[in-house]
C-alpha cells in the first residue's frame, strides 16, 4: 500500500480593519490520496472505503459534455454502491472517450463533508485526473454551456493520483485501486453547502486506452449516519496445495455469494487440480490463475468459457444451482484446461469431450448423460458425444481421453486417430 499523499493550501486570513478584528476565509480543502498496487477490496489506509447508503447514492448523476466508452458500464454504476469484482471488469465501471464532464444533482441545497472517488485497473485506467465544483443553484445558461468561470461555481479540488507514480508521465504501470477523499480544510467543519457537484474528467495521458475505470463515486452529508461499506461479494482462493489461485466474483449476484463460497470454492479447489490431471499431455502447463463471474447480460447462454474465465448466467444460475449448476461450473472448467489455442479441433470433439468430463467422471450418479431420442448420431456434440467418448474409452481404449485431447491442444487432431488407437475408424466405431 502506498503511503498518503496530502495537499492542502495554507488557511487564508484576512484583516478586518487595520488594528482590528480578523475574520477568517474558509481554507481549501484537502485531497487524500491512496493507492493499492493490487485488488484490497477498496480499504486503504487513510482514505475511507466506499460506501452504500450516502447522499450520493440518492443523487441523480448525468453527462453534461463528452461521451461515455460503451464498453463500460452504465452511469449509474458511479453510485449503485456495487464494487468491480476484478482488476479489470469493464461493465463494472463508468469510463469516458476524452475529457467529459458529469453533474451530480443531490436535489437540493446540501452541506456535505467529504466526497470520495474509487477507481480500478491492471494499468493506465487506474489513476484519476479531475476536477470538481461546487454550485447551489444552476447557471443562469444552463449545464450545457457551463466553463470553469460560469459564475456560482466554487472549485472544491484538482485531483491528480498520478503524483503518487512520479509525476503525469508514469500512468502506465500504475494499476491498482486508487481511492481519494476531499474532506474539510484546516479549522472547517464541511466542504460548504451545495446541491450540484459538477466534475471534468480528464484522460490520464495521450494514449486511447488512458481513460480511468472510475467504480463508485460518494458524496457523504453532514446528516449522513451509519454508513455501509458493501461487503466484498469477491472471494480469492487458493487449490490445498497452493499451486492454483482462483476467483470467484459475486459482486453482480450477491444473493449467491453465500451459496458460491458453500459450493462453487469447495468444487473448484477439488476439480481443477484433477481436471488437469485428467487432461495433462507432454509438455502442457495448465494456466495456475482463473476467475469464475456469476454475472447479467448473457442471454439465454447458461455459461462460457474464455481464455482463463469463466461467466456464469446469474438468472440461470439461481434456478439451477441446486440442479445442474456445478455440473455445468465442471463443464466450463474443462475447457478452462483444455487450451485449445492453436487449430481448432471439431466443435463437437471440444463439447462432447468436456461433457463426459461431466455426466461420467464428475456426476455419473445423476444420469444426466442419458439420450432419450432416436437415431442420436455420434457427433452431435455434448452429452450425445459424450456416450460415444465413454463407448470408446470402456470398449477400446481406456487412455483415449488423454490421447484425443492431447492431439486437440496441440493442433494435430486427424480422423486416422481414431483407429491408430482402437483398430476402427470413427464412422465404424459410431456403427458399432
């Protein structure tokens, strides 16, 4: 964790009168900043962790000038109170494409005491450059039109966490999780009274990529009591024997997360490690780091595999999870192991090898690889490819398994395999 950086400007006396009384100008508010090199669920040393309950949560936030990237989140995700699961989960944040400026309405006339910002990446989407305002009331002219001189505005804050690298020049490298709190000055008890917020958000440098991963955004009131900070929905595990670190992120299904660190962490911390064993070849090392997200926005695809992720169907997932959900976590792992990255062998070989993973080696008991209908050819993929696999291990070739996905993973899958291992093509084999 990196230490805190403070700024804050001397408190600003004025004389009354000459030999007279002193009256004091309010001081400019300090900037707390922090910075975690890696994923700490948002706690930092001095800088309080987000929250859920704030004034800000209530606030209705809207993009005055400049546009929103639409591979990110919705800009509500600035104060739903939600926390991103990763490093890098983009629907999980709110991030722009060049300078854009947002207003955050609380509704009416509010003294606040502290408003705070929270970002998240692996890189240079993690640091903040902004600047914010204060007004309590709107411009004569409107938002749209609003400058750093319309009149009514007081600047509360320039923030700029890539200080906290060396200067503007080293954003890239500086991932983490940065959280700034602009709290008070010397000697006030708030930040003023407002009822807008308005912030120009700035790129962190002239690459495409350096606009910030901004998570949660608070705006805390005086009258603000018994804040929440939201429990971390986002478990890191560790296989028995340390070798493989997992994640499981429930931050966009909390109602599973219970259920997640019952279920889901006991199976994977048992199934990995076996599955790649069970599908170990020459050579092959199995990736020692993946994440499994219970997530929206999946359409009717119960689950998927990509690259070292997992992303499960939260609906789906609730209806299921005392039925086929942990097979089809099993299904999905499977692939995780496979790596099937150079040429790509027959869809049906990828499906129906990682669901007799399934129905025959991880639920056997459940039945779930019987085919019911007529005429079911071999290389109909999943469960029906399945049976076929199972035909050919317990009849043939009790190491095929192995065999068969070794020449997948490594790009020289070829229809003579088939009877170089069992004497039989694979069209006689289906006859059979």
């Amino acid at each position: 964790m990196k230490s805190v950086a403070r700024t804050r400007s001397s408190l600003l006396l004025a004389l009354a009168a000459l030999g007279g009384g002193m009256a004091a100008v309010a001081a400019e508010p300090m900037v707390l900043i922090n910075h975690n090199a890696n994923n700490r669920n948002f706690r930092f040393s001095s800088v309080p962790s987000p929250v859920e309950n704030d004034t800000g949560a209530k606030a209705r936030f809207s993009i005055i000038r400049g546009t929103r990237d639409n591979n990110g989140g919705e800009i509500g995700a600035l104060n739903d109170g939600k926390l991103p699961g990763t490093m890098d989960s983009p629907t999980q944040n709110l991030f722009f494409i060049g300078e854009t400026w947002i207003l955050a309405d609380l509704g009416q006339p509010t003294e606040l005491k502290r408003i705070g910002t929270y970002s998240c990446h692996t890189d240079e989407r993690a640091p903040q450059v902004y600047t914010v305002w204060g007004a309590e009331r709107a411009p004569q002219s409107g938002w749209q039109s609003v400058s750093e001189r319309t009149p009514g505005l007081r600047r509360l804050a320039s923030v700029d966490t890539r200080q906290q690298r060396g200067g503007p020049d080293h954003s890239r490298g500086a991932g983490g999780q940065y959280g700034v709190a602009i709290v008070p000055g010397a000697q006030d008890s708030s930040l003023g009274i407002f009822r807008y917020l308005l912030f120009k958000i700035e790129p962190t440098g002239k690459s495409p990529f350096a606009h910030t991963f901004y998570s949660e955004i608070d705006i805390v009131s005086a009258s603000d009591a018994n804040l929440r900070t939201p429990e971390p929905k986002v478990f890191n595990f560790d296989s028995d024997d340390g070798f493989f670190h997992f994640t499981l992120d429930c931050s966009n299904a909390p109602e599973l997360a219970e259920w997640g660190k019952e279920k889901i962490i006991p199976l994977v911390k048992t199934w990995y490690p076996r599955l790649t064993r069970e599908l170990a070849s020459d050579g092959f090392r199995p990736m020692r780091r993946f994440s499994i997200c219970i997530r929206d926005g999946l359409g009717g695809t119960p689950a998927y595999a990509a690259g070292n992720e997992i992303h499960v169907n939260r609906g789906w997932l609730r209806g299921e999870k005392d039925r086929e959900g942990l097979g089809c976590i099993v299904h999905e792992m499977a692939h995780v192991v496979q790596s099937y990255n150079r040429r790509q062998p027959p869809e049906w070989i990828s499906e129906g090898l990682a669901d007799y993973i399934r129905w025959f080696l991880y639920e056997p008991q459940s039945k779930g690889a019987e085919v019911r209908q007529r005429n079911a050819v071999h290389d109909a993929s999943y469960r029906v490819t399945a049976n076929f696999l199972d035909f050919v291990i317990r009849k043939h070739d009790p190491e095929f398994l192995k065999h068969l996905n070794a020449a997948a993973r490594e790009g020289r899958y070829r229809e003579d395999i088939w009877k170089e291992r069992t004497g039989k093509t694979r069209l006689e084999l289906a006859e059979e």
